[in-house]
C-alpha cells in the first residue's frame, strides 16, 4: 500500500535488522546511483501539464495539503484482522539559489492494528531539488526518517538517503518513478535498523471534465538487510477535481484500491484508501 515508510502495521516485514557499516555503504553507493540515474533516464516527448495532471505529479511545483485514510480490510497470515491509517501529508514548492525545490512532509496515525497499539507513527521528509524540461521535469535530493511516533507504533531509529523522480507529459499520459532509499544513522540500539529502497511507478490518464485515472500511489519496497522485496502491490485509483466557486482552491478527491503480493508475515492484503488533497498552485 501507498504511504511514507515504515508504516507500523508493517513493521514485521519492511523494518529487520541492519547489515554491517561497510555493507550499509555499499548499498548507499548503489541507492546513489539508482537515484541519479532515475533522474536522467528518461526520453523527450512534448510539454505542458494540466492541474489534475501536476495533483498526480510528485515533482510537480504545486503547493498541497491532503489527508488519506488507508483501510487494509484483509490481511495476510490473519484471519479476522483489519487494520487502519489516517495520514496527512504537506508539499511545499519553493525556490533556493536560483532553483526549484519541493519540501514533503508525510505525518501518519495509526487508527487500528493487529497489535491493538495506535498513535502516531514516525514522520517521512524529504527535499527535491527539479529541472523542468519540455518532456515533463525530473528531480533529485534525500529523504530523512525521523523517530516522532508514540513508543508503540514508532521504529525508534534515524534514517537517511538519497531520493529522485522523473514525469513525462504525454498528452493526457503521465508517466514516471519516484525512488527514495533510507539508512539508519542513528537511534534506539535495541530496535531494527530502518534500510530500505522504495520505488513509486507513476501512471496517471486524463479523462477530461477533472476525472483522472491511473496507478495507485503505491509503493514497490526492497529491504537491503534480507535482500528481498518485502512490499509487492498493485493498485488503481479514480480521481476528480473540482472548483467549488470561483477563486477558490481547487479540491481532489481520490480512491483506489491495492492488493500487496508480498504474504510474508502479518502485512495488509487488501486495502481501500480514500484522499482528500487541496491544491494551491504556484510558479515553478
């Protein structure tokens, strides 16, 4: 399912025990790698981009503020458990020595779990630093993973690393990737280290009159310690926008479903999530 990392009803499976130092460097050098050629590969095609095209553009310079409830009502491993998370989320363009950056902040709180522990969950951050070209725009910077959550639902641990992206405007097609790799640097001795690679393929299709449709917004995890995908969704979502009156900001509304064929452990199968975004565009 979609959302920022370590989410705690997946824990279990996305959050092991680190490898050694000079491990963890190598893996660094190869996430390095991975981000900046994520953000140069890519081929020309035309410009422009609509708004409900930028809503679904994560290198886009738009301001946002949305709030996402992910409802997972089947789980692998058990029977009869659901599991539910709230999640708000903030993007914040801005302009530093002459180029475009996005700020991210990802806050989720945990509803409902297995476990019966709630609260929030650890918060995700990241900077991007994007090129706008007539193809579309691609983008590099770090992400931070930082130990905010209540003691129950939080890993307890720092982490950092590299992050890039790429779009591509193809008409009413929107297509590209988004990569974020954390590493531990720091926190609670006695709790897993956080070192995992995430990649969002981005699809999006324009259908006009605001509706839009396309890939969820999940998320393809890799976790560097067991050396092996340990999150394997796939997922669609139906968007709308709208203009409530005129000058106002305009509204997103989205749903999409995922199923995760990851079944390693207690981690959500089946899951619904409904999002509310507000759109603030700016230049960029």
């Amino acid at each position: 399912m979609s959302a920022a990392f370590a989410q705690p009803n997946r824990l279990p499976a996305e959050v092991r025990a680190g490898p050694a130092l000079r491990e963890a460097r190598a893996r660094i050098g190869f996430a390095t790698a991975l981000s900046i050629w994520l953000g140069t590969a890519v081929l020309a095609q035309d410009g422009g981009q609509s708004l409900d095209q930028a809503a679904s553009d994560p290198t886009a310079s738009l301001m946002s503020f949305q709030l996402q409830d992910f409802y997972s009502y089947r789980l692998h491993n058990l029977d009869d458990e659901t599991s539910n998370r709230l999640q708000f989320r903030a993007a914040i363009p801005f302009e530093l020595g002459g180029t475009s950056n996005i700020a991210r902040l990802t806050l989720p709180y945990v509803t409902d779990s297995p476990s019966g522990a709630d609260g929030f969950s650890d918060a995700t951050i990241f900077n991007l630093t994007t090129f706008t070209r007539s193809w579309g725009r691609w983008g590099v910077g770090a992400v931070a993973f930082l130990p905010t959550g209540d003691s129950d639902v939080s890993a307890k641990k720092w982490a950092l690393g590299p992050a890039a992206g790429f779009t591509v405007q193809a008409g009413d097609l929107l297509w590209g990737a988004f990569n974020q790799n954390l590493f531990t640097v720091g926190g609670n001795e006695n709790r897993p280290d956080v070192n995992l690679s995430t990649l969002q393929p981005i699809l999006n299709y324009g259908l006009g009159n605001g509706w839009s449709s396309g890939l969820s917004e999940m998320v393809i995890a890799y976790d560097w310690h067991r050396d092996e995908f340990t999150s394997l969704p796939l997922g669609v979502k139906l968007s709308k926008l709208t203009r409530p009156g005129s000058g106002r900001t305009p509204i997103q509304y989205q749903i999409s479903y995922e199923h995760n064929f990851y079944d390693d452990g207690p981690v959500p199968q089946d899951t619904i999530s409904v999002t509310i975004k507000l759109l603030v565009p700016t230049r960029g």
